[in-house]
C-alpha cells in the first residue's frame, strides 16, 4: 500500500476510535440520567461518570488534532484521485456521519439531563431552605418562649 493509502487508512482508524468514545460517552450520559431520575442523589456516583467522560473527551480532542494533521497531508493528493481510495473515503465518510448522530444523541440526553439536574438541584436547594426556615421558626419559638418565661415570670412576680 502507498503511503497516502496508509494515511487514509489512518483516518478511518482514527474515525473508528472517535465512534467507539463516542459511544462510550453516550453510555456515561446515559448513566447520568439514571443518577438524576434516582429519589436519593449520589453525588459522587455522578462526578465519577464526569471524571470518566472528561477523559474521553479529551482522547477525542487528541484525536481530532491527529485526524486535521494527517488529512492536511494527503488532502490534495485524495482530491487529485477520489477513485483511486473510494472505498476508504467511503468509508470514512460513513464514520463521520456516525460521528455526528452520536454526537447528536450525547446532546439531547445531555439536554435532558441537565433539566434533571436543575430539578434535583431545586430539590435541595428546597431541603436547604425548608431547614434554615425551620431553624429560623425553632429560633424564634425559643424566644418567644425565653422572653414570655420572663414576662410570665414578672408578671407573677409583680401581683404579689
């Protein structure tokens, strides 16, 4: 094989590994949304699936820098023969349109996912402020009870 027939075969590997990251991502969002739908949040169930996609995503980002590198090479030489590596350039073309449905797919439940997270969040935010109501309430029953000990107390005092 040439060695533009070896780049191109190198594109389509680099195609392939992007898909299965991809993938790999779809399955960790899918993951999340699990996490979010759950009635007790594990916070760090759900940062670890983080963790985990920010790696794929920066193995994507590498990737990608590969894939422009190389196709930068041999773009003129595929553009001069598009018979010549048809079926690779096929191919590649397939790849990339898998690519993008992926890519589309991770959006829409990441869409989703973060309406599920603002609601889980709301809830806690909610739990949070229901607790500093019901310490405010708790405080100023506590007062009230120590100021009217007192009143009730003068007052007694005071029919004597």
């Amino acid at each position: 094989m040439d060695q533009i027939g070896t780049y191109v075969k190198i594109l389509r590997e680099s195609l392939e590994r992007k898909r299965r990251y991809l993938e790999e991502i779809l399955a960790l969002t899918n993951k999340q949304a699990e996490l979010a739908a759950e009635e007790k949040f594990r916070e760090d169930a759900f940062a670890e699936l983080v963790d985990q996609k920010e790696i794929l995503i920066g193995n994507i980002n590498e990737g990608d820098k590969g894939f422009s590198s190389v196709y930068d090479r041999v773009k003129q030489e595929i553009q001069a023969d598009p018979m010549r590596y048809r079926e690779e350039l096929q191919a590649i073309q397939n790849l990339i349109r898998q690519c993008v449905d992926l890519g589309m797919q991770i959006e829409a439940v990441e869409e989703r996912n973060r309406a599920a997270m603002e609601q889980v969040f709301a809830m806690k935010f909610q739990g949070v402020r229901q607790v500093k109501q019901s310490k405010t309430v708790a405080n100023k029953y506590y007062k009230s009870m120590a100021n009217g000990m007192v009143n009730d107390s003068l007052l007694y005092d005071q029919k004597k």
